[in-house]
C-alpha cells in the first residue's frame, strides 16, 4: 500500500498494488494483511440517484475500507474539528476511514459503485446519525 495522502491519524488514501497484466489489472485486499483490520463485512453502494448524498453519520468503534471500483465520488471526513474531502476516482485508491469520524458522500458519477470493507457486522448501535451528539461525544 503506497500512502497517499493522510487526512488525520485514523484516516488515509492509500494506493493499492495493482498486479496488471495484458488482460487487464487486478486488486487484492486481505484483512490484517494490507488492511489494517480483519473483514468482517463487504458492502456496495450502487445504482444511486443523481445528485443524493450518503453517509451523514459516524460509527464509535468501526474501522471501513472504501473503494470506488468504479466511477468517482467525494468522500467528505470530518473530525469534530476539521473537514477534509477526498475524491475517490479509481479502483486503485482506498480510503482508510477510522472510528469517530463523521462522513458524507457525494457527487457519485453515474454507475458509480462504492465498495466498503468493515470491521464489524452491521451494527445500528454504532452509528452515530446525529451531527450534535458527534461533535460533543468527539470532543469527549
Ligand atoms: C458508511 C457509509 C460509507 C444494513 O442493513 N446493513 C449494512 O451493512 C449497511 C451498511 C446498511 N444497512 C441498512 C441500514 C439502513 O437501513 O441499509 C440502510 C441504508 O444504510 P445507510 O443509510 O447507513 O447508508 P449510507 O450509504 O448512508 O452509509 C453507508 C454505511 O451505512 C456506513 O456505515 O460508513 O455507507
């Protein structure tokens, strides 16, 4: 993983290896080995409407991994103190994507598929839907 850039200390765009051949390329993400947490959920996000946003929540404890596999869209990564977006534009970039940060996604292009690789099951109670109640348990 080729780190390319760091947006804070739990959350950072990475540049996968590619393995390209005359066939095309391929990615390979294996938990605990070039992702920073076991795997325990894969989950896309597809077929969106033009012009919806996502996301507008933080989780306490889970860690993602955020691929756009295809198409592009903005991430938008928010501490509690500083806002940083990301344009996620081609398979070969990931988006390491901590606990206790609230995100929103936007400007999906249409077909745009994003792939997210957690570290937990689903888990309503880990997510935080209210802006209020992140900032003030962020600055805890
Ligand atoms: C995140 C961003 C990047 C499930 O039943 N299982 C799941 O694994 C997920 C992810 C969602 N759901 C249900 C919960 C809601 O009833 O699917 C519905 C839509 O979920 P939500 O509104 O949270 O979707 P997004 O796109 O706003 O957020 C998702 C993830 O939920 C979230 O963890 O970080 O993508």
């Amino acid at each position: 993983m080729q780190l390319l850039e760091r947006l804070f200390d739990n959350c950072a765009l990475y540049r996968h290896p590619v393995i390209a051949d005359d066939r095309g390329s391929l990615v390979a993400l294996e938990g605990e080995r070039n992702l920073p947490f076991a795997i325990a959920r894969v989950y896309y996000l597809f077929g969106g409407a033009a012009g919806a946003d996502r996301g507008f929540h933080a989780h306490r404890q889970l860690q993602q991994w955020a691929v756009c596999v295809s198409g592009a869209c903005t991430i938008v990564v928010d501490d509690g103190r500083e806002r940083r977006e990301v344009r996620m534009d081609s398979a070969d970039k990931g988006l390491l994507i901590g606990n206790m940060l609230w995100r929103e996604m936007r400007d999906f292009t249409p077909g745009a598929v994003l792939m997210v690789l957690a570290s937990a099951p689903y888990d309503e109670a880990d997510y935080i839907r209210d802006y209020d109640t992140f900032l003030a348990e962020a600055r805890k």
